[in-house]
C-alpha cells in the first residue's frame, strides 16, 4: 500500500513539472538587418505563404515594436535584442567609436588579445569583449551549461554579440577568403562540420553567377524604377540596374564584397544555419538550445539602393523563401511544437534624402567637414586651443587632458560647443553629459539619447539632426546616393517582432513593445533569472496561453 502511494505521489509530481516546465527545446532568434515594419505589408503579395506570411498568420505578431534609445546602429541592436537593455548598461554605443586611450576608431566587437580561428586576417580578431551585460543566451549557459549556444552572421557583430560570452560557437563572414570563421575566445580550431562546409566554396560559386529578379522585373510595382538616381553604382562601369553578372562586375576576381549584397548570401547564411542544427544536434534532447541568425544582406542592399529599389524588393521576395526552407527543416528536424522563433530587426531605415528633397518632403543632409572647421576655429578662439579629440556618430569627443592641464572645466566647453551647434540648420536637439547623467529629462529625444549612452564610449555632446537628414563629409553627387540609419526616428525605430512555435498563439499586438523586451520575455519562456541587466518588461501576450 505504502509503495502504491508512493508511486501515485510520484507520478502527479511528474505530471505537474511537465505541466510547469514547458521550455521548448530550442529558441530560435533570427534579426534581419535594416528591415522595415512596412516591408512585411509591401511586399507580401509577391510572399509565399510559407515564409514571413506564415509567421505573421500563424503566430504572434508585435505591430507596434520600438527601439526606446538612439542610435539605430546594427551592434546596438543586436546587443539590446540578446541583452534585454540599452547601450546605456551594455556599452555597446555604435557599430564603431572613438576609444581615447589610443586615440583610433574602433569597431564594437574588436579584440586585439585573440586571433582568428579558420583565418590568417585581421577580420579574425573579434569577439565580444566591449559588452558589458550578460545576453539572454549568457543566462542560459549560465543555468544550464549543457546547453548549446549557436550564433551566425555575414558580419561580425551580428553573429558575436547575439552569442554573447559563453557561446559554443559564433560564426562570421571573412570577406578576404570568402568563409565562415570565428576566433580563439571561442575554439582553437573550427569544427570539422564548419571546415566541411567552407569547403564547399559557395561564395566563391557565386561569383560566377547573375543575379536576376525573382519575378519579371515588369511585376516589381511596389518599388521604383530599376534604374535610378538615388542608388549607388556597383562599379565604375556598372550601374545598379538588373542583371547584376557577378563575374564581369568582379572583373574574374574574389572580390567576396559583391557576393555579400546578393540574395546569394542570405541562401548561404541559411544553408550554415540548417547544417548546425544537424551537426550541433540543437534541440535533440531535453535541455532547450539556442540558434541566433541575423541575415546581413538586407542592410548591405539597403544601404547601396534605399527602400524602394527594385533590388531591395527582390532581397526580401528571396529572403521569405530562406525564411520558409528554414522553418521546413526546423519542424522536420526538431519538430513543430518543440521549437519557439522570434523575428526581428536591429533598425530600419530613412528613405534617400535626397529623393525626400526631389519630392518635396522633408529632409536632406547635414555637409560635415565644413561646419566641424568652422566649429574648431570657434573653439580655439573662444579656449585657447584645440578641444576636440573627434566628431563621429553624431558624437563630440573632447580632449579632457589639455582641458585639465589649462584648468578649464569641461561643462562650460560642453555648453559652448553645444550652443553653437544649435545653430546648425540640420540640428533638431543637442545634449551634454549634464543631461546624460540626469535620472530623466523630460523629453523623448533627450532620454533616447540618454538610454544610448555610456560613458567611456560616447563623446561629450550628442546631436540628433531632424527629420529626414543625413550626415555626410563632403556635398558630392555620390555621397547624395544610397541611404543610412541610427536615428530617433520611427522610419528607423519601428521595426517587425513576429513570434511563432511552441505555446505561441495566434494574435495581433498593437500596444508599444520596446526591443528591450524581447530577452525579457524569453526569459519567462526559458523559465530563467533574467540577464544581468535587463531592463526590458515580459510581453504578457506572449506568455498568456
């Protein structure tokens, strides 16, 4: 009797932990650089249906998700996606900034102290040692050690920071050969599945190839003309217009540049991802992994041919189908109902200024060089010598050494300088680390600058130009071509969050979702303490079954 009762005990013990613990065994996060919320309404008549459509009918879909903090750069995002905070508490400010120690811009996943693990190159020489908070992928290794942690990119940052710091593997582009590659923070050698699929030479295949569009090119209505002025030309003899032959424009050389704004490389990235999940076996036990993918090429097409080009259009009609592919071998392999995937982006992007100002909209371009001479002769004149150490990302970096040798306080430099450029046209807000280092200010622009800054990292007075600008060096008719990002503004701070799987039920969710909230709510998913310094809430739709 005493041993029936026991057995009965112990079975309602085990129904109720399968009850409570419902992680799925593998979380899959896929961030599509530089893509539009739009872009999922656009395009999707030229969609399959086994693709993004799929996941915005089938699972949850956030419609109103934001970035809460400036700027919108590819690193930022991807660490405030995987951290759960902002650049603020992870330091991760740009994709590059100006380090005073040694006086050089440096970019976000730098690291001298390594070297290239499958390379020889400096592009080797990355891991992630600038980020200052735990991700939600940290938090699992730290929980459960026999998880598997698996993160790829063509760039290096979007395949490290995602990873984070106990990453069983974190795989980036090497532009000088043409593979997958990682670095000696993580492994002393690649994994024989990795070497196996380099030795494939995909890219180097590719470059042999013509990129045509999908569909004929007389059904791309939802974008401009294929030749156009606002895009950039691929080379000096080729214009960005349809068909793109690798071979000629690459003149018979690896030239692994041009392959990477090809639809080519997202097939490729894809290819990479399905292959770790068989080789890794992620998802194969009771222990739940993660598999973190950010597709690159959507920025690297975007930024050479704007939102409303033809090829941008046909980048994400092909990216849909990889998308599809993917979620195929996930439910085959690991199952339908084992497996939770969000999708995302790490910014969008403003429309080409110059097409704003040809079309009578606001918008247009902040000429830099000049007005920063004007600004260092002011400078000099008003203190005596010169004060700025570097302007960069909107940033001013200021020599606090000379300014102590001189016995000069640097809030009242901060205050001129910011009160002179207040007078710059292109500018709509200017701060000092006076507002930075206040608990709040009051204003959306100064506690999205504020959120976005560290520091160490961030200069000393932070700009945010008005709506529709862009910086550039010199008034060129190139750099009047192709577009950029990283401002406060919704055409790059509304992006797309879709999740789908394992308890994801169908929905629509409009309410403002901040990116932060995303590792939060993974959090509960994964049924762990959160990352060190999440900051995001729990998307309660999501969790609610």
């Amino acid at each position: 009797m005493k041993k029936y009762i026991f057995l009965t005990f112990t079975l309602i013990n085990t129904l109720l932990l399968a009850q409570t613990k419902k992680q799925p065994k593998l979380v899959v996060g896929i961030v599509v650089d530089q893509m539009c919320y739009e872009y999922l309404y656009r395009f999707q008549d030229k969609f399959s249906d086994k693709g993004f459509l799929k996941l915005m009918t089938k699972g949850s879909h956030c419609r109103n998700t934001q970035y809460n903090y400036v700027p919108t750069f590819t690193g930022p995002g991807h660490a405030s996606i995987y951290t759960g905070t902002t650049p603020s508490n992870h330091g991760i400010v740009a994709n590059d900034w100006y380090d005073r120690n040694t006086g050089k811009s440096i970019n976000c996943v730098d690291d001298s102290t390594v070297i290239g693990v499958g390379t020889d190159s400096e592009e080797g020489k990355c891991s992630p040692i600038n980020l200052k908070s735990n991700t939600i992928t940290d938090q699992l290794k730290l929980t459960y050690p026999d998880a598997k942690v698996i993160s790829m990119s063509i760039k290096d940052r979007g395949a490290i920071l995602p990873g984070g710091h106990l990453s069983n593997g974190s795989y980036w582009f090497d532009y000088s050969q043409g593979k997958f590659v990682t670095s000696s923070f993580y492994k002393q050698q690649l994994p024989f599945w990795v070497q196996s699929f380099n030795d494939l030479n995909y890219p180097k295949k590719c470059l042999s190839k013509t990129w045509d569009t999908y569909y004929n090119i007389s059904t791309y209505k939802e974008s401009g003309p294929d030749t156009s002025v606002y895009e950039d030309q691929i080379s000096d003899t080729k214009s960005a217009t349809f068909p793109f032959n690798l071979n000629e424009i690459c003149e018979g050389k690896d030239n692994y540049e041009y392959f990477t704004f090809t639809p080519f490389a997202n097939t490729y990235l894809t290819d990479f991802a399905i292959e770790s999940i068989y080789n890794e076996m992620l998802g194969q036990d009771n222990q739940t992994d993660m598999l973190c993918i950010s597709y690159s090429t959507p920025d690297i097409a975007g930024h050479m041919f704007g939102p409303y080009s033809v090829e941008l259009e046909d980048v994400y009609i092909r990216l849909d189908l990889e998308i599809a592919r993917l979620l195929v071998e996930l439910e085959k392999k690991v199952g339908k109902d084992n497996f939770v995937l969000f999708l995302t982006a790490d910014h969008a992007v403003v429309p080409v200024p110059q097409y704003l100002v040809d079309h009578k909209l606001p918008g247009g371009y902040m000429i830099k060089d000049p007005k920063m001479l004007e600004l260092n002769d002011k400078v000099r004149v008003r203190f005596g010598a010169d004060l700025i150490l570097k302007s960069m990302n909107n940033n001013i970096y200021l020599d606090q050494e000379t300014m102590s040798i001189l016995n000069i306080e640097s809030s009242i430099v901060e205050r001129f300088i910011a009160d002179e450029i207040r007078k710059w046209e292109e500018v709509k807000v200017v701060y000092t680390t006076e507002h930075f280092n206040s608990v709040t200010n009051g204003s959306n622009w100064a506690d999205m600058i504020r959120l976005g800054y560290h520091p160490k990292e961030s200069g000393e007075i932070i700009y945010i130009l008005e709506p529709g600008y862009l910086t550039i060096s010199k008034d060129t008719e190139a750099s009047r071509r192709g577009t950029s990002h990283g401002s406060a503004f919704n055409y790059d701070s509304h992006v797309p969050l879709i999740w789908y799987g394992k308890n994801i039920k169908k929905q629509e969710v409009f309410r403002r979702v901040n990116i932060i909230d995303i590792s939060a709510t993974l959090t509960h998913i994964l049924n762990l303490q959160k990352p060190n310094a999440t900051t995001g809430e729990p998307i309660f739709e999501i969790l609610n079954k």
